[in-house]
C-alpha cells in the first residue's frame, strides 16, 4: 500500500526544525516516524496517523477531519487518523505533530520480540 510521500516529507521537515531525532520505517502499510524508539506518528495512504495522549482522546475525536484509528477493524484508544483536509495548512499539521511529540515522553515504547 502506498502512502503520500509529500506528507512524509513535510513531517520530516517539521521535525527537523523542531530538531527531534526520528527514524521512519515501513509499517502498517504506511510510514511510521518513531521517536525515542517509540511510534510518534505516521502516514498511512494519504491520512496522518496521530499516536496522541489517551487523556484527550475523547476531546480529539471532536475535531473537524480526525476519526478514531480503527486499522484492525477495532478503534485503538490514543490513536487517530486525521484526513487530508484537516493537515493541508502547515499551521494544522503542525498541532498534530506538536500533539503527537507531546505525548512522546510518556508514552509506553512497544515490546520488542526476541530472537531466536
């Protein structure tokens, strides 16, 4: 599944003038910036997939463009998907990120498999 490289590349350049240390990799059938080795947010087709604070969750989801993230067909409590519209002004992409890298530093890292 593709996922907007333009939306990719603007994410990159906010955190870049933030100067957040990221990472991406492919995942989920989209892009997934980590932070601190953790998902912060993510680009999945041409939606921004926002991991925010749980505590806002409910607030969040009343905001004009953002759904609840219900990728497996179930919603996941602190994720949302935000539509193309709602993160077409840098100024609102931006309140997004700045959500996501707010709630970075407590957020829970997942747990990483062991080898074989």
């Amino acid at each position: 599944m593709a996922y907007d490289e333009h939306l990719a590349d603007r994410i990159r350049q906010i955190f870049k003038e933030k100067k957040v240390r990221f990472e991406d990799k492919k995942m989920m059938g989209g892009l997934c910036f980590m932070v601190n080795e953790k998902m912060c947010v993510g680009v999945v087709q041409n939606e921004l997939m926002a991991r925010i604070d749980p505590a806002i969750y409910e607030v969040v989801l009343k905001k004009k463009y953002s759904r609840e993230m219900d990728f497996t067909g179930r919603p996941m409590k602190g994720f949302v998907f935000i539509s193309p519209k709602g993160i077409d002004a840098d100024k609102d992409l931006e309140y997004w990120v700045g959500l996501c890298l707010e709630y970075n530093p407590k957020a829970n890292s997942s747990k990483k498999r062991l080898k074989d």
